[in-house]
C-alpha cells in the first residue's frame, strides 16, 4: 500500500503543469524553484518538473528507509530501548525441549533467548486461557559436565541472573531451563525430556 503511494506521489510531481519559469511572472501555478530556472525565451519545460522529481525520488528513498520489517504469520511483535525480536507462544502442544527447539527452527526461529532485555515480556504473563502447557521452555541449557547455563547463541546466564526463581538453578539432571508457572513464571531447570510449551523467538 505505500508503495502504491508512494507511486501516486511520484506520478503527481512529475506530471504538474508547467508554467511559464520565469519568477515574479507565474500565470497559473507559483512553484518553488529548486534548481536554476530556464532564461527567458529559451523555457524548455523542465526547470520546476526535475527539482520536483528529484523532491520526489528523495522522500521515496527517505520512506522507503524507515519502512520497519514485519514478523512473520503468526509471530508478534516484541520492541522496547532494550530489545527488538518476534515470538510466538506455543501452549497447546508440550514438547520436550529438544522438540520444541527443532520446531522454533523449523520456523526459522529459536526458542527464547532469556536475558534482561527479553524477560520483562513474562511480567504478568498468565495462560488462563486454553493452555495446555504449565511450563514453558527457554532457549538456554547447561552440556554435563559443566554447570554453566549459556543461552542458544552462546552467552553466559550466571547463577545470580536476576529471573531465576527462588532456590535455581538446582542443577542435579535438570539441564533446560523453562519459565515456570509455579514460580510465578520465573526461571527455573528442569529435566530436558518434560513436556512444556514453549517460547519461539525470531530476530528481525
Ligand atoms: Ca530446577
């Protein structure tokens, strides 16, 4: 629809009568002049048409630079200061977390990545309404032996990051991590072959 626009003004500009350019002697249409006007007797017709073409090509590019990508169907949009990314809640079908990760890659995603940007979009959060999953995985795991949780592209959750909730990480053979309804959707471990929905995270 903007393109279409943005086409309308193009064609409007360009097409506007022209008048005689001499300034001071407008007859019909006082148009600003943009770029050196034609001496008189030698008019040739496109002193105020180019200023307003070239007008018109630099709105074009200056709209066409702001335009903002959009989610893909079915994802929403999640945009603050802080962070910029689509997701898409899955609570009807609960997964392991290895099966909800292939299918957020499936979908040329991947499951949430928590960390203090994103984790703000589980405040409030309640599935009152039809879930069938009470958990939700999250894109982060530990590999054994190892204690350390990283995030699917590699960054470090410490064990003091603020979203745990109370008591995690417990660690054991817990070594997804999920955001838990019974931890009034902080973050916790939990086995990896429990079934959960799941966050799919898609950057844009
Ligand atoms: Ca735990």
């Amino acid at each position: 629809m903007k393109i279409l626009t943005l086409v309308g003004l193009f064609v409007l500009l360009t097409t506007s009568p022209v008048t005689n350019c001499i300034p001071g002697q407008f007859k019909t249409q006082p148009i600003p002049h943009y770029f050196p006007v034609p001496v008189s007797g030698s008019n040739l017709g496109f002193g105020p048409n180019f200023g307003f073409l070239a007008l018109a090509v630099i709105i074009f590019f200056i709209l066409l630079g702001s335009s903002s990508p959009k989610c893909p169907s079915g994802y929403t949009l999640y945009s603050t200061e802080c962070i910029r990314f689509c997701y898409k809640v899955h609570s009807q079908v609960c997964k392991s977390w290895s099966d909800a990760r292939a299918d957020c890659k499936a979908q040329g995603a991947d499951l949430l990545e928590p960390d203090e940007c994103s984790f703000p979009i589980f405040q409030g959060l309640t599935f009152q309404n039809g879930a069938k999953c009470a958990d939700f995985w999250l894109g982060a795991f530990r590999q054994p032996p190892s204690n350390n949780y990283t995030t699917v592209r590699g960054r470090m959750i410490s064990d003091i990051f603020p979203f745990w909730g109370p008591g995690q990480p417990s660690r054991g053979n817990q070594e997804c991590t999920e955001i838990a309804n019974e931890l009034q959707f902080r973050m916790n471990d939990d086995v990896c072959t429990e079934l959960a929905g799941y966050f799919c995270q898609k950057f844009i």
